[in-house]
C-alpha cells in the first residue's frame, strides 16, 4: 500500500509545474553531444594518428561515420550541419529551461530568470540615489527611479496629522505612517494584488475602520510588535519587496508650525492646509529634533539627490528643517536638484512660478540644497487648465531667466502627465535625471 502511494506521489511530481524542465535540460545536452560529434568530424585530420592506432571496432566505428583516409566533403558537411543542429538545440533547450523556471518562480513574470538576474545586477549597480519629500509628489518620482537604480534612500517627512495617519500617531504615539506607506508601494516589486491591498482605503461608513488604509494598519502592527520604527519599515520593506529604502527624516514625533502672511501662527499640517492662506514661513515644533542617522550616511554617500516634487511647505521643507538635513546635503558632492511642482496649490503656492517656490526653499532653508531646477514647460488641456483655475490653481510658470540670474541652472522639459490629475510623469521625471546625472 506504502509503495502504491510512493509511486502516486512520484508520479503527481512529474505532472508539477517544473516537471517539464528535465525535458529541456535532456535536449540541451544532447545537443551539445551532437555539437561535440560534428566538431570531432570536422577536425578529424586532427584525430587520425588517434583513431588509427585505436583497436579496429573504435576504427569501424569512425568509419562509419565517413573518416577515411582522405578529406571528404561530405563528411566535413556533416559535420558543419550536426555543429549548427546541435546547438540551436542547445539555445532551444537553454531558453526554454529559462523560460520554464521562471513561470514556476514567478507566473507573472514575463522574461526569464537569467534576464532578471541581469537586470537585478543591473540595478544594484546603479547611482546611489537620495530623494526628499512626501505626499504624491515624491511616490511619483520613485516609480520613476527605481527602474534605474535600487540603490535608493528615500527621506520621509513626518509632520502628517491628519486622516488616518493623525489618528495613529495620536493613538499609538509613532511617526505618521501614510507618506512612507506611499513610498513602499512605490518602490514595491511585489504583485500588484499585494501593493492593492497595502493601498485599501476602508470606507467612511466601516465604523472604528474608517478611513483608515490596510497598510497603515500593518506598519502599525509591525511597530507594536517590534516597538521600533525602523524594524517595523525593514520588515514592511520586505513584505513588499522594495527597491531601496525608505526612511523617516527623524524617528522624533514632531508638528508643523506655519507663520502666515498674516501674521497668525498655525500649528498643524492639516490646518495649515485647509486655512488656505498664503504662508510666509514653516517651522518644526519641537524645532530641535534628531535626524535619522542613517539619512545623513545616505547623502553623504549619494551620487544623486532630488528635492521634491510636492508640497513646497508642507511636504519638501519639512525634511530640510530636520537639524543636519540641509547641512549635509550642502556640504555633499552629489549632483543636486530641485524638482519644481507642475500646478500651483492654493493657498501654499499660489500664483507661484517656479523661481518663486526656490525663493520659499532659501526662505526657509539655511545654505543652499541644489544647483539644479527641472521646470516643465508643457501645458495642460484647456478643459484640464480651466478645471483647475476653478479651484485656484494655474500651470506653474517656466521663468527659466529668473532662476539663472538666482544662480541656479534650469532644466526644462516636458515632465508632465496629464490624466485625472495633473502630475510629473514618472518615467520623462526620471530619465531627465538621469540625463543629467551621466550628462
């Protein structure tokens, strides 16, 4: 009975997804005997003071297949024909192993092992790369980078206190996880089913779930587990797969204070953004806060460091009012540069062009954190344009001149998508980067 059911098990095996692989490894070999046969015949002037001192069945044997005593023609055909045969079954057998292997490691992927090798060491060979901000802005930029590199830090602000975010920092005393939430997912080689559900919004009517999204949930529940936000991101980062890192600017908790051009002072991310009022200058509360100590490693051993693109208050000068942030990026060798917004935001960039949002970055920022500025200098629809005029928001205007006489050196393109919303396009975003990394 115990033999019956080996035999079904072995059987069951055969039938398993990798079992076709021994097929094609069988044909590769063999077709690199027939190969080796062909090469044997060819050079057999080589071989002769071999064969013809060998016993008269190996002789027979070689005779048979056309050595003779002179060149033969037709034998050194036959020779040629079974090199080209057996190694195109060799390539045939090779690639179809690849091929093979892969669907059983990964049925979605569409190349083989051996060319996703390739492109993983590809990627881990590519530019050490730094990119600040938060919000949308800087998860758009890093789908865009991580097709060029995996070595990528991403610095995170954490002055988020609203939405789901607010209450778990309140709830549960750690950084707001939203903004490094969007950041895993985009540097996430995982299945897009994963990266989906990390991204789930319950609704507003799901009671104590309201609001809140699933992987926000998880990183708390990795920061309960672990009491450290650092073990919680390493192990989000590996549910997920990332390419790079994703780090917080500082592990303090820490508000956003806003001195507005009125004069008021509003204390809070969140109702900074909904007082719609112009503002004149950020500040951190506390203001002195530790950085994370593994941001200042990564820039000083950066090849390349982007600023932005997002909310310039509220999302790119947070990071650079982290103590040591903005001092280390000056005092860093790597290519800098600015990403301006594509649209204005009412109330916190409003009517701003692009030398403007540079002028709140020296403002607010001591030392100077980039030398270059990508502008987009595409417009949207005129639907698209008059659709956001009608909520206070115009194209952000490309004065190039401007920045130049500021000392800075513009890079203008077309950087911009154009869908629901109006964004920087990932990939255009990235590839002028990297044009002017290796320019």
């Amino acid at each position: 009975m115990r033999t019956r059911r080996t035999r079904r098990h072995r059987f069951r095996r055969l039938l398993a997804p990798t079992a076709g692989i021994y097929r094609y490894v069988a044909a590769a070999v063999a077709g690199l005997l027939v190969s080796l046969l062909g090469a044997i015949i060819i050079f057999r002037t080589l071989l002769e003071p071999v064969y013809e001192n060998a016993s008269s069945t190996w002789g027979g044997f070689l005779a048979g297949l056309g050595f003779g005593d002179s060149a033969d023609t037709v034998t050194h055909v036959l020779g040629l024909l079974l090199v080209f045969f057996g190694a195109s079954v060799v390539v045939w057998g090779v690639k179809r192993f690849d091929k093979r292997v892969a669907e059983a490691v990964d049925p979605n992927s569409r190349n083989g092992v051996m060319d996703a090798y390739a492109r993983k060491q590809m990627l881990a060979l590519g530019p050490r790369i730094v990119a600040l901000g938060g919000g949308t802005g800087l998860s758009t930029l890093l789908r865009g980078l991580k097709q060029y590199s995996s070595n990528i830090t991403a610095l995170v602000t954490v002055t988020d206190d609203g939405g789901s975010s607010g209450r778990l920092t309140t709830e549960m005393g750690m950084i707001p996880p939203g903004d490094i939430r969007n950041c895993l997912v985009a540097l996430a080689d995982a299945e897009k089913r994963m990266t989906d559900l990390f991204q789930y919004r319950f609704k507003e009517s799901s009671g104590v779930f309201s609001g809140h999204s699933i992987g926000n949930f998880l990183i708390a529940g990795f920061y309960e587990r672990t009491g450290d936000v650092d073990a919680a991101l390493q192990m989000a980062s590996e549910v997920l797969a990332i390419r790079g890192r994703v780090i917080p600017s500082t592990r303090n908790t820490v508000r956003l204070r806003a001195l507005m051009a009125d004069g008021n002072e509003i204390c809070g991310e969140t109702a900074i953004v909904e007082s719609g009022g112009p503002i004149r200058r950020v500040y951190l509360d506390p203001a002195e806060v530790e950085p994370h100590p593994e941001a200042l490693e990564a820039i000083k051993a950066a090849d390349l460091i982007v600023i932005g693109p997002g909310s310039v208050f509220t999302s790119v000068i947070p990071n650079l009012l982290v103590p040591g942030i903005a001092k280390a990026i000056e005092d860093s060798k790597a290519l800098k540069a600015y990403v301006c917004n594509v649209m204005t935001q009412r109330g916190e960039s409003e009517a701003f062009t692009a030398a403007e949002h540079v002028v709140a970055l020296e403002a607010n920022v001591d030392g100077r954190v980039c030398d270059y500025v990508l502008v987009n200098v595409m417009s949207p629809s005129a639907d698209t344009a008059d659709r956001y005029h009608s909520h206070k928001q115009d194209i952000v205007e490309p004065d190039v001149e401007r920045l130049r006489q500021m000392g800075y050196k513009p890079v203008t393109g077309d950087l911009m998508s154009e869908t629901d919303y109006v964004r920087h396009d990932p990939a255009r975003l990235a590839n002028a980067l990297m044009d002017l990394l290796y320019r």
